[in-house]
C-alpha cells in the first residue's frame, strides 16, 4: 500500500477530481477554520476532511462518545437481506433527536492507533463513522459485497502488515460513499477496475451509517431492536 500523502498533496488531488483551482497553501498542518471552510467545497464531510488531514476531530463534530463501545447488533444483516428495510431504518434514524454530547474528553483508544499510511486513513475514516473492526467486517460482507474479514484482518490491514487489495478498497469505499477518484486520491491505489458488486441501496446505507454517528448508545440500541425485530418478521415469512 503507498505511504500517505502530506495533507497538502491530498488536498490538491481531491481539487483536482473535482476541476477546483484552489489557492496554493504548502501549510502541512491546516487550522481548524480553514478545515471548516474546505470541507463544504470539496463536498466532503468536516470532520472526514480533519481526518485527511491528521487532526484529531473537535468534539462538536466527533460522533456521539456513548455509541463508541455499543454493538451493531441485527443492523448489517437487516439492511443487506430485507427488503425495504433501508428506507424505514433510515427514516428511524433521522427521527431520532440530536442529544448533546458528554462534557468530558474522550480518550484515543490505544489499539486503534496506526502509522501513517494509506490503509490506515481509510479504516481512520470509517472509525469516524463509529464502526469499529467488527462493524466494518460485518458492513463490508453485506452491503459492500466483500469477503468475509476478520476483525484482526481489519487490524492487520490498518496497521500495515496486511496489503488493502484494490478490490477490498472498493468495497470499503462503498461504506464511506466515496467515488472511485476520491479512493485514488487519497490512496494512491487505481480503484476503476476493482471488482465490486455493492448493495442497490448502498447509497442510502452509507447515509445511514453517517446520520447514526450521532445517535447515543441507547438511540441506536432502539434502532437494533427494530432491526432485529424486522428481520424476524421476515424469516417467519409475516
């Protein structure tokens, strides 16, 4: 896998995808501000933009602390095999009302800390949507049509001993809802070929992934309930 690119190089290759010219800046380590104001130029998420650019993401844009340790339950396997159950769960999700996040700081968990790499910043950026190594084996089986991981293989790749394949790369990029181009971009690695056969609805799911980053570990142990209980109806045939 490449080495990642200073931030200022990966700034310039997503401007390019995009047929931006923005104004030349060699600053390694961008301010907040500035981050703030790029993100919503490059179309990109902004706390996704303060992790390309190796800053920790302020706690206003941090996803919700109590949902970091909380389990994706029937989620994945729910969104992948029942049919309509992404429009309702999602519609669920967006429902759920915004609560305000713990006064205190939030600790880095040690095992998730990774060299620079390119690998690394994808599984960087897919931990800023709240799934951890099991929820992004789980996801990348069902709605990115991946092969079935391990957690530790998610480990491996993030830390650099494991290769991240074109085709696994493509299937991660599924989860994050981003184009080929913008995978290269910030990788390195040509995508365009990659064998991917992904979820009709992935779109959506992604969406869903991102808007539930927000949720409390009790909103979304509400959603896994109503996961589950879909599911349920459907394997009774109701």
């Amino acid at each position: 896998m490449p080495d990642l690119a200073p931030f200022p190089e990966l700034l310039t290759r997503l401007a390019e995808v995009r047929g931006l010219d923005l104004p030349a800046r060699t600053d390694a380590e961008p301010g907040s501000a500035r981050l703030r104001s790029l993100a919503p130029i490059l179309g990109l998420h902004v706390s996704d933009l303060f992790v390309i650019a190796g800053r920790p993401v302020p706690d206003d844009l941090a996803p919700h602390h109590t949902t970091r340790t909380a389990r994706i339950g029937s989620l994945p396997w729910t969104l992948t095999y029942v049919p309509g159950a992404v429009p309702e769960l999602r519609e669920l999700v967006r429902s759920l009302p915004t609560q305000p996040h713990p006064g205190e700081p939030v600790e880095p968990r040690p095992w998730e800390s990774y060299p620079d790499t390119a690998a690394a910043l994808v599984i960087r950026l897919l931990h800023n949507r709240n799934l951890d190594w099991n929820g992004i084996v789980r996801f990348l089986y069902g709605v990115g049509h991946g092969p079935m991981l391990s957690p530790a293989t998610v480990r491996a790749i993030a830390a650099d001993r494991l290769p991240l394949e074109p085709d696994l790369l493509a299937g991660l990029g599924v989860m994050l809802d981003l184009t080929p181009a913008d995978l290269m971009a910030l990788t390195g690695v040509d995508v365009s070929a990659a064998q991917v056969k992904v979820h009709r609805e992935a779109r959506v799911v992604a969406e869903l992934i991102w808007d539930a980053r927000r949720l409390t570990g009790d909103q979304l142990q509400t959603v896994n309930d109503h996961a589950r209980s879909l599911s349920l109806d459907y394997k009774a045939g109701r």
